[in-house]
C-alpha cells in the first residue's frame, strides 16, 4: 500500500473512534454537527495545502 492509502485509512479509523466518543459524551445532536464540520473542513484544507506545496515542486531533468 502506498503511504496516503495508509494515511487514509488511519483518518477513517480515528474520525470512527472519535465519533463514537462523542456519542458516549452524549453531545447535543447540534454541536456533534459542528464538531464533525469542523474537523472535515480542516481536514479538507489539510489535504488542500499539501497538494498546493507537494504539486508546486518540479522534478530536475537534468
């Protein structure tokens, strides 16, 4: 497996636990909405970021 299919499962298995934690907590159903945007759209901007400064860089042929 290549390391960002790694990386991916890893996000997957984590935001399991972390969702579960959160239903253990018994959050209100509206914050368990805004915690779980949160940390999708700071993902979102994560992986945004990466590829911006991974995609900017250009291989030397010479």
């Amino acid at each position: 497996m290549k390391n960002h299919q790694i990386m991916i499962i890893l996000i997957m298995i984590f935001g399991m636990i972390f969702y579960n934690i959160i239903l253990v907590f018994e959050m209100p159903e509206s914050m368990m909405g805004w915690v779980m945007s949160d940390i999708i759209l700071t993902l979102y901007l994560s992986y945004l970021i990466d590829t911006f400064i991974r995609g900017s860089k250009k291989p030397n042929m010479s």
